[in-house]
C-alpha cells in the first residue's frame, strides 16, 4: 500500500532577515524541512524562534531572503504573485488561530467560499462543503452563523474550510490556541486523522505538549534551524515531561497539568 514517501514539503538552507530601522533580524538562519504527505509533524520552539515566519513562508504569504522552498513539488520561490495565489488556492491549506469565520455566512457558507474561485458547480459545492462538515461533526450546525457556533464548533468549520480545497499541506499555527484542552485535543485528533486518511501533510505549530505528542515528528525551532534534539528540555523547561511520546487511546487527553 506504501508507495515510495513523497515529500509534500522540502525547505532547503531558508533564511528570513527583517530589517528593523537600522538592525537586521536574522529570524531563519538555513532552515532545513522534509514533510512527507499522511505525516504529521508538530514544531515547537520559543516566543519569537521563528515559527509563524517558518509557516508564512511555507503557505506562500511570504518569500525566504534565501534558500529553496519546495510544495507538493514546485519550487515556490521561483513562483510569480498570480503563480503563487494558484498554489496557495489548490495546495495549502491554512489553519490560524486569528483567521476568523466570515461572520455574516452561515457555516457551509464558509466552507463554500475557498471552492468560489474555481469553477465547481454550486449543487457539487455544496454537497462537497456538507460532506466536510459532516467530517468534522458539525452538519447540525450546518445552517448556522458562526455567532450561534461554540468555539469548538466554530474551530470544526475552520478546519473543514481549510480542507475545501484539497490541500496537499495544512498549516496550522496555534490552531486550538483559544479552546479549552479537551476540545483543542479533539479538534487536533480529527485534523491529525483527516489528513492521514486523505494523504495530506499536516504541520502544526503549537505551545501544547499534548498537541505535540500527537504528532508523528515534533521539531524544535531553535538559532533559525529545526532540530530534533532538546525537545524533551523543551518541554522540561515549562514544567512537562513528554517523554511518553505518542498518545494513542482515544481518551487519553486529560493530562495533569503542570504546576
Ligand atoms: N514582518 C516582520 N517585520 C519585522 N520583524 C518581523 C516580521 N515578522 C516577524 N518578525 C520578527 O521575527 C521574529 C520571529 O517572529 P515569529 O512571529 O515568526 O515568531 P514565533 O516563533 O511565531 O513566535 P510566537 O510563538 O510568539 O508566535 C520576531 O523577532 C519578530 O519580531
Ligand atoms: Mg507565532
């Protein structure tokens, strides 16, 4: 059933410098990155490391000062403005934290709009947008403004939005950031599980050991570079010992909290 792995995102030696008035910020310093479509990889890393900027440019919303950064096969940074929209709109897929429901669409609504763009029928988009919503478990709610949504379920719609386009990648920074632990766990095992059931690559940038044990790869973001080493001090530093990497029972998500 494996086929040879294929990479959904290869980041080659990526710096990103912003100039600051008269300083230069050296923020990625030849960042390296392989994500392989059905993973799951989680990065870690202080406030300021570079994370967001890492995804920034991984979604095309931003261009390295240097290095290569290749999507589902294509070197984005050779891409023009009008080259770059088209990858974002069929391959990448977004998950933010401050990326808000319209809020004067109804749920399916919000899911239609990233297939607006393309010519698909409104009969096929909608029933596409339903089938989405029925895999987040939120088709109840299908006819309902975001208002009248939980934060959860408002989270589930972002997340079958995010999908509407059939995204090789989904990036995801901070996605549960603002839901209480139960839900976010539940919201990050369905994104987790979609995405391996649909062979799309998943890469999650979060704070939450708990959401970092999920992943298949936690990398760490330290001096503009992804390591795989000093995750556990990581962690250990704000008090959590994740040394039991993976969760795997499904009700394994309340946690102690650390101290
Ligand atoms: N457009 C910009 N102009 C100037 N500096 C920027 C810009 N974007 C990011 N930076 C700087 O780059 C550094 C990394 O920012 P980034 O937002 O990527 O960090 P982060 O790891 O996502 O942090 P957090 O965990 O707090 O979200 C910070 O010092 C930030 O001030
Ligand atoms: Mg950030």
């Amino acid at each position: 059933m494996t086929s040879a792995k294929e990479e959904a995102v290869v980041c080659k030696e990526v710096f990103r410098e912003f100039e600051d008035g008269t300083r230069v910020i050296k923020v990625l310093r030849g960042t390296d990155l392989s994500v392989y479509r059905g993973e799951f990889v989680a990065i870690v890393g202080a406030s300021g490391s570079g994370k967001t900027t890492l995804l920034n440019l991984i979604g095309g919303l931003d261009r390295p000062t240097d290095g290569t950064i290749f999507v589902d096969g294509t070197d984005i940074t050779g891409l023009n403005d009008d080259q770059m929209s088209e990858m974002r709109r069929h391959k990448i897929g977004v998950l933010f934290q401050d990326q808000h429901l319209l809020p004067i669409f109804t749920a399916i609504e919000n899911v239609e709009v990233p297939m607006l763009l393309d010519e698909i029928r409104a009969e096929k988009r909608h029933k596409k947008a339903m089938s989405l919503l029925a895999a987040v478990g939120v088709d109840h709610r299908a006819h309902h403004m975001p208002h009248e949504l939980s934060g959860g379920m408002r989270s589930r719609v972002a997340l079958a939005r995010a999908l509407a386009n059939d995204p090789t990648v989904l990036l995801c920074d901070e996605p549960t950031g603002d839901l209480d632990h139960k839900t976010g766990a539940e919201i990050i095992r369905l994104m987790r599980d979609l995405a391996k059931k649909e062979n799309r690559a998943v890469i999650t940038v979060t704070h939450d050991p708990e959401t970092a044990r999920m992943a298949d790869r936690i990398l760490l973001l330290r001096d503009g570079k992804l390591v795989d080493e000093l995750i556990g001090e990581f962690f250990r530093a704000s008090g959590v010992d994740i040394s039991t990497k993976k969760e795997e029972n499904s009700d394994s998500s309340e946690k102690p909290t650390t101290g």
